[in-house]
C-alpha cells in the first residue's frame, strides 16, 4: 500500500510525524486488501491526514474523537458543503477501526434513539441465538413487524401494553389481502413471533400471539415453475465467459442447475468447503445443517478456472466475490438471486419467474421426467422431510394420468 505514495514525499513526511500515523496505515492497508485503486486509497489518505492536522490545531483528545468530532472536521475545514463523495463513509468506517483497535469509546446510545432501533436489535438478536433463525429469515420478520409498528405508533413511543385485537386484525386485513398467500402466511407468523417474545421479556400482561388470527394455507397449492432442458441450457449459455464476472456468474448457476443449491448456500460456500481431493463440496444449507454433496467434473473444473484465473485475490474466505471494492462475499441471497434474473433477462425467455428457485425446481422436475424416484429428489435437495418433495409429484404428468380415472361415456352416470 505505501508504494502508492513512495513519490510523494509531503504525504510520506506527513504520514511519519501523524499522531495517528499507525492506525491510519492499519486502515489503509485494510482499504487496500478490499480491492480499492491507489488513486481512491490515495484521496483517503488526504482526507485522514487532514482530519489529523486539524486534531492537532485544536487540540482535541484523539482518544475522544468520535461523530461529532469528525462532522465539526468536515463542516469547520469547509469540506461538509462540498464534501467530496464517500468522505463521510472514509470517516464512519475509520471510527469503527479505532473502536476495533479499543482505542476510542463504542458510541454512546442517547435518549432520544429510535424506540425501533432498540427492539429491532433484541427481537433479531432473539430470532438468532434462540429461535435459531438465520439472518436472512430474521430480516424478513423485521421488515413486516417494521411496517406495523410504525403504522401504530408512529414515531412515539412504542407502548406495546396498548397492543389489542384489534390493532392485529386491522393490520392484517389493511396488507394480507394484498399480498400472496405465502406472503401472508409470513405476516401471521412473525406477528405470533413477535407477540411471544413480548410477552416472554415482560413487555405485554397477556401473550397476545394466541389471538392472531389465522389465513388459509393449504399444502400443496402451487405447481411448481420450471424450464425445460433446452430452456435451462439457454439461460445457462447467457452467461458471457470470456470475461471474469461470467465465467463467476457461470460457477454460480451450475451450482444451482446441477446440484440444487439454494440462493443462500452458495452466499455462504468458502474456499475450505471444496475438497479436491474426494471431490466434495460442504454445504450450510437450512436449518444451520450441512451436507457434503459430490462435486461433479464439470462444476469441479468451472471453479477451477473462477478461483484460478478471475477470483480477486483478498483476505475473504468467500468463493464469490464482488468483483469491484470492495472485495468481500456477497451480502445475502439477494445478490444471487439477482445474477440469476439477469442471465434470464440476457437468454430473452419468457420465464414464468425470474428467481434463483426456478433452476432448483427444474432440477427437480427434469429428474422426475427421467425416471427419479421422489426419494431421490428428496435426497438431493436436501430435504429434511419427504413432504417437501411431494410437491413435484403434480409435474409428473405421465404419473398422473396413470392413476387418473377415465372420463365416462356418455350415460354412463346416472
């Protein structure tokens, strides 16, 4: 990182008298492992090193520095009206390396903090830890307890002992009727989460999730959307391999093509979960379970050439990277999801969806038509029980028609 600046020797000078001179280093050398140009490595540096000249003009305490201290920088060093783009999050994030390090204080939580940002933090914490619910999962509960909280109490106080039938039945028939069954499924659910948990930590007298009203759910009501073979294949080749981000967008949908991966298995897959040796691939798959599936020759050799050729070289674990800075594995599934939409888009098929699922279930179904039996379906897609896989049964056509009664002739009902 310092050969960066080797040419510049005010900056090198400056770099060597700073106060804080071995923490800034630290953190660039952190900015640089994220994958981050010199020149862009090079404006932070001006900006921290500013940012020290001005501790020392004012003698402030750089064990104190904390928000404050870094707005009152950008506004009395004329830099917060025509702040240069990304100064704010340079300084954000060179707070929370000094808090790492321990040597400033974690900020202090004020009075007036949003009521939600204390519950969201210990219903998700709950959801985790207890309940043993993924983030992803716990992400999803929070963003329908958000929208009726906020519709009830507003930006008050959350006074959750005021909470009765009827705020529970007007929420649910003002946005259920709106959304997908599975969706407002989702709705009741985390609504009887949330209530339990509120009445576990003492917040509510009565457990108001056993008057949560119920919505209809029946097994087994959709047919499952697929591709055919061909179809599968097109979408397959929409992915541009002479460059670095298609042959990663390559790896990514024949993991899910081949094997079955769900959206946030492959988020989660790590350099340490292939073993080239037996040819194995370890999978975090639901439920905190994991499987050590076969890896085939052909995705065994596409990661090859990934992890060999394009993969950016950084300090993550991660088999897939963002490959701009900064360098780090993907967020969530949704960042799966969206490579998957996008070669669909590319293919120019009239997919009846556009999600990651659908090369799961075609998968699925494309075994069926060849002959598979549910049980190993089942076993492939990691199901943890067999009614999971019923669902394929209802694209098993010749199946069907099997056991399906004849039409009667005419008079032959009376």
């Amino acid at each position: 990182m310092r050969e960066c600046f080797s040419n510049d020797h005010v900056i090198a000078e400056h770099l060597k008298k700073n106060v804080l001179a071995s923490q800034i280093a630290t953190f660039l050398a952190f900015v640089s492992d994220l994958g981050y140009s010199p020149s862009t490595i090079r404006t932070k540096l001006e900006l921290l090193s500013s940012l020290t000249r001005w501790i020392q003009k004012n003698d402030v305490n750089i064990f104190h520095i904390d928000e404050n201290i870094t707005n009152r920088f950008l506004s009395e060093s004329g830099r917060k009206g025509a702040c240069r783009r990304g100064d704010q999050k340079t300084l954000r994030c060179f707070l929370d390396h000094l808090r790492t390090e321990s040597l400033i204080d974690s900020p202090v939580l004020t009075s007036d903090e949003s009521p939600l940002t204390s519950i969201k933090n210990r219903y998700e914490y709950y959801l985790r830890k207890e309940r043993g619910l993924s983030a992803v999962t716990a992400s999803r509960y929070w963003l329908v307890l958000q929208r009726f909280l906020l519709e009830r109490f507003n930006d008050g106080p959350l006074l959750f002992c005021e909470l009765g039938q009827q705020d529970i039945d007007s929420f649910l028939l003002r946005h259920a009727h709106e959304r997908t069954p599975k969706v407002a499924l989702l709705m009741v659910t985390t609504m009887r989460s949330f209530f339990h948990f509120l009445f576990r930590f003492g917040e509510t007298k009565h457990d108001l999730s056993v008057i949560v009203p119920t919505v209809p759910s029946w097994r087994l009501t959709e047919v499952p959307k697929y591709l055919n073979p061909d179809e599968l294949e097109t979408i397959l080749e929409a992915c541009d391999r002479t460059t670095s981000v298609g042959r990663r967008d390559y790896s990514i949908l024949l993991l899910i093509a081949r094997l079955g991966l769900r959206a946030g298995e492959v988020v989660t897959l790590t350099l340490d979960d292939i073993n080239w040796r037996t040819a194995e691939l370890m999978v975090r798959g639901k439920g905190q379970f994991c499987d050590c599936l076969p890896l085939p020759h052909e995705i065994g050799k596409t990661l090859a050439i990934y992890l060999r050729n394009d993969r950016p070289i950084c300090s993550s674990r991660r088999i897939f990277l963002r490959m701009r800075a900064p360098l780090r594995g993907f967020k969530d599934s949704t960042s799966v999801s969206t490579i998957v939409r996008r070669a669909v888009q590319r293919s120019g098929l009239n997919t009846p969806s556009k999600g990651a699922h659908l090369l799961r279930h075609s998968l699925a179904t494309g075994m069926l038509h060849n002959g598979a039996s549910m049980a190993e379906i089942g076993e492939l897609l990691r199901h943890r029980s067999p009614n999971s896989t019923e669902i394929y049964a209802k694209v098993d056509i010749e199946g069907l028609r099997s056991i399906a009664r004849s039409w009667p002739e005419k008079g032959g009902v009376r």
